[in-house]
C-alpha cells in the first residue's frame, strides 16, 4: 500500500497551476524551491518527463493463468487443513474460525462461551485458549441458582420501577423513585435502582444544562516565541471572487511567521481550518506534541471535530476574548499584508485565478518576501539560521 501524501488534496494541483502559469519563464525545480519540497512530490503528468509506461506484456507476465491456478491451489490446501473449524496438527479452534472471530469477546461473556461449547472441545482446551482459569469457570457454575435468583429479583424490581415512572407521567427520577420505593416498604439500596433505571433507559424529566467548553488565552497578546514549534496561531480571511467568495484559512508559526499551511474553499466549515492544520503538522513531520495553536472563537475553532484533532496530535489549544482582533494581532497583520499585495484595486473574476494568485503570493512569502520582524530575512532563511545557531549552540 502506498504511503500517504503529507500534503493536503489542494496543494498538488495548486502547485502545479504555479508552474504552468509560469509559461516557461520558471523551471519545475525553482517552483518546487519556492515552495521547499521536493520535485518529486509535485510530479504529475504534464509537469515533467513522463516515466516510461509499462508494456502490456509486463502485466501479462506477472498475472499467468498457471500462477491464479497455483495460488488457488494453495488456498484450497490451507483450507483442507483448518475444516471443522481446527487448526493444523494443534487440535485447538482454528484462529479464523468461526468460534474465534475478532468482536467476539465483545458479544458474549467468557464462561457463557465456555459452557456453550465445553462439550465440543473441553473445558481444558477453552480456557487454555482463552487464558483464563478452570477454577474461574467452575466457581461461575456452582453461582448459577445464586445468579438465577438475582436476575428475577432485579426483574420484579424493573416491573415495579416502570410502573412508579409511568403514574408520575415520567417525570419522576432516581432519587423519587427510591423514595417511593421506600415508602412502599422496600428495602432497596439507590445505587441498585440508579443502576437498572440506566440499564433499561429510565430517567426523570429535567432541564438540561448547557455543556461550556472553555479554552484558556495561553497567548495573551505575546505574539513572541524562543523557539520553532511554541506558538502557532491561525485564522480565516475572505476574498472576493466576482459575485462570490472564496474562504482562506492559513497557519503561521509565531516565532518565524512562516505559513505553515493553508486550505482554500467555497465553505467555511470545519474542514477548511482542519486541513490548514493538518498540512501545518505535516509541515513539521508530524511530531508538534506540545505546540501551543492560537486562535480567534470563531465556530470553526470552536467545533468538536477541530478539537478533536488538536488532541490527536497533542496540540494544546488557545483562545483570545470574543470580538477582540487585539487578541489574534499577528494574524490580522499577516491579512492585512496579504490584501495589500494581492488584491490592491482588482476584483478577482474566477475562483481558479484567486487560488492561484493566492498559492503564488504565499509561496513567495515563505521563501523570498523579507519580512521586518525576522531583521529583514524571509521566513525559510530565518527558520536555516535559527536552526544552524541552535546545533552550534547544542555542540558547544
């Protein structure tokens, strides 16, 4: 199977109209320079000499009716030797029999499985097979009436249960029901009736709270970090696009301010942000435990499926205030910069022009635009420097 692309579904193409526009004047290499990658992550057909196409002959070869009829043959023999549900010369259920199938301990209790098919195969057998003890399964026997008893005392006391909850219209809960219970005469611990109200789906009617989330400020308007991978922070910006727009969601870096990715859409849900994140993981090799991810309370941000990859990755996240820009500074800057740039006195007519006016504007800001802040160096060059000061520092 192949790996993965660590890139999101809109880098490739974009990368690729990059080029074609281009018209000749840049090489396949110097756009994937731009962009730092590799040429062959961006390799597709019409970008580069194409590989040579296998013959057809070639696939005839691997794929012989006498290599099917061999490999059918081998199934057959494999097949032969685990009949009945046996395993080769073992004696024991054959692991992708139709007794042990993965999900099965899921769907029945262990010494259920035991004394349903101890006659077949042995008590012994089972329990070796399911690494659990004889003595268990034997003491589970002789409680059997014990249990028996139980159950149908558990049972008159649903009967009863249900009846309370349906003469007080279901309005009644757990603690009503007990006490009516009590006043009934019953001796009946309430951890038992809170127990079997949640078995069988019973519970009073009441207000329901509003479930807040809330995610602390670990920025404060410190838009400054020591360190690659400290502090990220993102946001979404529009662009008009003739009577539409086209939503852009971007990932920097705080201490080199360097984009570390980006998704464009016709939508601003969830999944714009998401994947702006996931390429801004993939950037950094997967590996950003701990990084601090800054943002605006926007719904995107506060979604359960953006939280819920933050903390598949370990992101640790943060929120500024409602309503106050002063709390994402750094990425309203980088806005502002971008519309400047790119969509100074000009109305974008097609989506396909915005997306790649808008690749090409970011690619250069990561490799070639100096910025103020980084002494006048581009984002990659700050990033080269501070990583060769730091491996002088950690060989010092």
């Amino acid at each position: 199977m192949a790996r993965p692309s660590k890139y999101n579904v809109e880098f490739r193409p974009d990368a690729v109209a990059l080029w074609r526009a281009s018209a000749g004047r840049r090489t396949f290499k110097d756009v994937a320079a731009d962009l730092n990658v590799n040429p062959e992550t961006l390799r597709a057909p019409g970008c580069a000499t194409p590989r040579p196409a296998r013959s057809p002959a070639a696939g005839r070869r691997r794929k012989t009716p006498r290599s099917r009829l061999a490999r059918l043959r081998a199934e057959t023999a494999r097949l032969l030797k685990a009949e009945k549900g046996m395993a080769a010369r073992a004696g024991d259920p054959a692991a992708g029999g139709r007794l042990f199938r993965v999900g099965d301990e899921g769907k029945t209790r262990r010494w259920d499985f035991v004394s349903a098919h101890a006659e077949a195969f042995g008590v012994q057998r089972i329990c070796r097979v399911l690494e659990v003890s004889r003595s268990g399964f034997y003491r589970w026997i002789a409680g059997g009436k014990a249990r028996a008893e139980r159950q149908a005392d558990d049972d008159a006391l649903v009967a009863e249960i249900r009846d309370i909850h349906t003469e007080h219209k279901e309005t009644y809960g757990i603690r009503r029901i007990h006490a009516e219970l009590r006043g009934f005469g019953h001796t009946v611990n309430r951890k038992r009736v809170e127990r079997l109200m949640r078995k069988h789906g019973l519970e009073g009617r009441h207000l329901r709270r509003r479930k807040r989330t809330t995610v602390p400020d670990l920025v404060n308007r410190d838009f400054h970090a020591g360190h690659l991978d400290e502090k990220w922070c993102g946001d979404i910006t529009y662009v008009q696009v003739g009577g539409s727009w086209l939503y852009l969601a971007c990932v920097l870096d705080i201490c080199s301010r360097r984009v570390l990715g980006w998704s464009m859409a016709t939508h601003m849900r969830a999944e714009l942000v998401i994947d702006a994140l996931k390429m801004a993981v993939a950037t950094r090799g997967g590996n950003v435990g701990g990084v601090i991810f800054h943002a605006d309370r926007g719904s995107q941000y506060t979604s359960a499926g953006f939280a819920q990859v933050c903390d598949g990755f370990r992101i640790r996240r943060s929120m500024g205030r409602g309503g106050s820009s002063y709390d994402n500074a750094l990425a309203e800057s980088f806005w502002q910069g971008l519309k400047r740039e790119t969509m100074h006195q000009r109305l974008f007519s097609t989506v396909r022009q915005a997306r790649l006016e808008l690749f090409q504007w970011l690619t250069y800001y990561n490799a070639r635009r100096r910025h103020s802040t980084l002494n006048y160096l581009s984002p990659v060059e700050f990033e080269q420097q501070h990583q060769r000061e730091r491996r002088l520092t950690l060989a010092a």
